[in-house]
C-alpha cells in the first residue's frame, strides 16, 4: 500500500523499473481497462553521466504519465497526460493516482536492467 499526502490509501502500479523508460501496461480497475504509458522527458543537453540516477522531476527533465481507456472496439480516449510531481494527487476519470518517488537511472532510458530507477505509482477509485 502507498499512502498519499492527503492519507487516501492507493494500490501499487505495476510499473517494472528494469524494464526502462518509456513502458506500458494495462491496468483493469472496476470493469474498465486503462493503458498507462510512463516516459521520462529529458531534453538531450540535460543528459548527465551514463551512470547518474536523474531524482525527478528538476528543472529540466519530468516523469510524464499518460492514461487512456480501451474501448472493446479497440479504440483508446486518453483520460490523462500530464507531467507528474512527487507531493501531488491527481483524479482522472475514476482513478486517484501518485507518483511519490521517481528516481530514473540515466542507464534506463530506453533501456532494460537493473540500474538503480525507483518509480513507484498508486492507483486507487476516489
């Protein structure tokens, strides 16, 4: 369980930290399928040494969510984008969601290992 600032209670996300940035997975939560979709937006001159551990979000670089719905047509509605910041709780379309930590190993942008990247989300119906 992770617990949120405003001591709403969440479920974690399945969000691989070996698998690196950019990654998806689909999420079904009361009868509706979402698909999220979790990427790290860092302008190349902000890239540091290929071993650093990027705490997010800086001046320059964010964790940035997007959520969409899967219609059984297989159609999508993204429901939410939007840069995502440690000590906030957002609402979109029945999901209450958090991203209280988010530490990015350089070596994992568009890469896969074990490199040190902690991002670590909730999800939970408001």
């Amino acid at each position: 369980m992770i617990t949120g600032a405003s001591g709403q209670t969440y479920d974690p996300l399945p969000i691989d930290n070996t698998a690196g940035f950019p990654q998806q997975f689909p999420l079904l939560l009361n009868g509706v399928n979402y698909q999220f979709l979790i990427y790290v937006n860092v302008p190349e001159a902000a890239l540091g040494s290929l071993d650093e551990l990027m705490v997010l979000p800086d001046a320059t670089r964010f964790l940035v969510v997007r959520v969409s719905v899967l219609a059984a047509d297989g159609t999508a509605q993204t429901v939410f984008l939007r840069k995502v910041v440690p000590s906030l709780e957002y609402r979109a379309d029945g999901l209450a969601l958090t991203f209280p930590t988010q530490i990015v190993a350089r070596r994992n942008l568009n890469g896969v290992g074990n490199f040190g990247s902690n991002v670590i989300g909730g999800v939970a119906s408001p």
